[in-house]
C-alpha cells in the first residue's frame, strides 16, 4: 500500500491557550497526556493569570503529526465539555496568526476542518507524489 497522505504525517504546532473561570479539576496537558500518542509532543508551558479578571489561563504547545489532530480535538472537545464554570481555547496554528475559538459545543470535526483549511493555506499547494499525482487527484 502506498502513503496517498504524507502531509498526514508532517508535523502540526499548535498553541493552545485555554481561559478558564476555575481551576479545573485535571489540567487539559494531564489531560491530553492520558494518550501516549501526544505526551512526547504536548507540553505545557506554565499556568498564568489571565487579562480578564477572575480567569486562569494555561498556554499548551502540541507539535503533533497531522493524522493525530483527531483524536487531539475529540480529547480538547471531551476536557471542555466537563468544565463545570465555562473554559475556551484560543488555537493558534503553526506560525499564523489565525485563532480559532473553541468550546465545549465545539464539534471535532468542524474544528478539525478549519485546522485543516488553515494548514493547507500556510503550506500551499501540496508537490506531487514521485508517479505524478497528488493526494487529491486520481
């Protein structure tokens, strides 16, 4: 079987910069780090107080491969949803500026577009594959 994705398997940075009300009772980088497939590329990097008066907020870098972004938002989508005072994410992809805000109502696969989307934009144009064609063509 040949590889008809390698994009899939180039790695993503993301930063995660999570405003909560409380502390929650897991942080999302323990969290996240239930799965063995992201505790190498997933660290946090301190938790601070926020701009926003009574928010926490938590800033995660995750430098995963892009086939795991998936499972990585179904676990943001999971962690959100049990946050009994509220929490976001504001998401930044790799050296863009986009944000894209998250919630707990987030669907994974709505986000998992948008993220997508906004790779492909930084990237540009996938090369062809060595017998000329590309992932989206036949």
């Amino acid at each position: 079987m040949t590889d008809t994705f390698p994009v899939a398997r180039q790695p993503v940075r993301l930063q995660m910069i999570t405003d909560r009300r409380q502390p929650a009772s897991v942080s999302l980088v323990d969290w996240i780090h239930r799965r063995p497939e992201f505790r190498a590329g997933v660290r946090d990097l301190g938790g601070r107080t926020g701009g926003r008066t009574g928010f926490s907020e938590a800033v995660i870098i995750a430098v995963v491969a892009q086939s795991l972004l998936p499972g990585l938002f179904a676990l943001l989508q999971t962690w959100l949803s049990q946050q009994p005072s509220g929490a976001s994410i504001r998401m930044r992809v790799g050296e863009s500026e986009v944000e894209i805000q998250v919630t707990g109502r987030t669907d994974p696969r709505q986000l998992l577009d948008q993220v997508t989307r906004t790779i492909q934009e930084n990237r540009g144009p996938e090369p062809p594959h060595p017998d000329g064609t590309t992932s989206g063509g036949s």
